[in-house]
C-alpha cells in the first residue's frame, strides 16, 4: 500500500514527511501525543483521568502538489 510507513525511516512512500499523530481530552482540552497514551496502562488523560478523546486533524499542507497519473 502506498501510504504505509517504512520500518527504519521517517518518511512515507513519495516523499511525504511523518507527522505526529494528537489527541485531545473533551472534557480538559488538553493535548497527548499518540505514543504517550500507548505507553499508559489504559487511555486516560493525565490531568484530569476523563477516557474520552479526540483526533486533532493534521494541519493542511503549505502547497498542493501534483501526482501524474500513470
């Protein structure tokens, strides 16, 4: 598939960089990183301990590119 990540890199297929990926608590607005709340034994904000969370959508890039097709 062409958007999986590569073992050792930090890059995905075509050039594109590897964002990091957040989380944000609906109850205290505050933001985790995906691998925080991997590394606690079950998905609880560290400030306020609410279960429930959000996806932060990635930020639009800075330029269109353009993909020919083949």
């Amino acid at each position: 598939m062409a958007y999986e990540y590569e073992e050792e890199g930090e890059t995905l297929y075509y050039g594109i960089k590897r964002r990091p990926v957040y989380y944000v608590c609906m109850r205290c607005g505050f933001r985790v990183l995906k691998e925080e709340l991997e590394s606690m034994p079950s998905y609880m904000c560290p400030r306020c301990g609410y279960r429930i969370f959000m996806k932060v959508r990635a930020p639009p890039s800075l330029y269109l590119r353009r993909v020919y097709a083949i």
